[in-house]
C-alpha cells in the first residue's frame, strides 16, 4: 500500500473490491476499463465525463449471478505521461463502479498499470511485464484469486487485451467492434451486434455452470 490508494508499487494500482468470497478454482471475466466499459474519452481524467458502454453492466450483472469473479485489468499511461495522477484516476474508476452498481453491476478486484517508456521517473518502464499486452495484471488476479484461468474471458477493445488474454493462458476473448480469429489454444470472438453480445451472455453463464454454480 501506498499512501492512500492500494499501489503495490509506484506503477502498480491492485484493489480488491467488497467482500464477496470465490472458491479456489473459478474463471473469471476480465474487462478493459476504457472504451469496454465506459466510453473512451483518451485519456480519462474527469469523473463527469464517464458513459458506460451499451450491455456491459448486463454482461457484469450475469457474472454476478453466475458466481464469476469479475476483474478490470487497465493500462494506464496518461499517469507515466503526466497527464493524470492516481487521485484522478481513483476518482475516474470509483464513478465508473458507481455507475455499475447503479445498473446491478458490480466488479471484485481493479488492476491498473501506469508503466510506459514514455513516462518519466519510476514510471519510466519499456514492455513492464504488468502493462498489457504482457499478460502480469491477468496472473497477479489469477494469484491472488486463485483462479482457473484457462477457462476465464476477456472482453477488450484493442488487440492488445486479446493478446494479454492468450498470454496468460486463457482460451477466447471478445473484441469490441473487433473481428473473430482464432489462434492455437485461443478464440478471439467480435463483439458487434446483439448475437454477438447473446453469444457472450451464454458463455458467461456457462461458466458459471461448469463451476457449479447454477
């Protein structure tokens, strides 16, 4: 911990979000923050500007239901760059949870990454092993949560989520407004249009059906 917000190191924010208990072995949903659950302002700063994206608090809400885990993993660089600091960035992603909650929604443990070589300081880092596409925010929650992350997802925006997802060991990822592919041992599926978004309901639900929670 570092000062008041929960940094594990200069450029490593890892907060566990309210009290619900998984047991050892469950997936989890992994979600970008920007442009997968709000509305990519480049760089987020201000709390007021937050929208969450269409469906997403549905597709929270049914991992909710379905005993999942539910993980933001983020890369945040404007904070390396100077653009923003951690207070803005606490203040950002608490009214984004708030906005959540008030559709049903909620999330159990938010990484973010501010390591860019772009930055300045001890923020100064080329290819941080946290900062996606590298897959460390994914297996620091797969840790501390003891989770099975082969059988967890990812939703994303950028190719970059896709690749964290199958570096980490985990089988498919949806990609907003992306294109499907597969690649050995993973499955990129595009989220597009309401069957794509019907196609990620069931997948979320059948997590939670393989894991016995029914």
């Amino acid at each position: 911990m570092s000062g008041r917000y929960p940094l594990t190191e200069p450029g490593l924010w890892v907060e566990r979000v309210g009290s619900r208990v998984f047991p050892a072995g469950r997936p989890a949903l992994f979600l970008d923050r920007d442009g997968t659950i709000n509305i990519d302002t480049d760089y987020p700063s201000d709390p007021a500007e937050m929208v969450l994206r269409e469906d997403i608090a549905t597709a929270i809400a049914a991992a909710n239901r379905a005993g999942i885990p539910v993980i933001i993993v983020t890369n945040q660089s404007g904070i390396a760059r100077g653009y923003s600091a951690w207070g803005d960035f606490a203040a950002v992603n608490g009214r984004v949870l708030e906005l959540l909650g008030s559709e049903g929604a909620s999330v159990d443990m938010v990484l973010a990454c501010a390591y860019h070589e772009a930055g300045a300081g001890p923020l100064a880092v080329a290819d941080h092993p946290m900062r996606k596409p590298n897959p460390g925010m994914l297996l620091e929650a797969g840790n501390r949560l003891g989770l099975d992350l082969q059988r967890s997802l990812i939703v994303g925006d950028k190719k970059a989520d896709m690749e964290a997802g199958q570096r980490a060991g985990l089988s498919q990822g949806w990609l907003v407004d992306g294109q499907a592919a597969a690649q050995p041992g993973f499955t990129v599926r595009p989220w597009r249009d309401r069957d794509d978004f019907d196609g990620l309901l069931a997948a979320i639900a059948a997590l939670g059906t393989v894991s016995g929670k029914r």
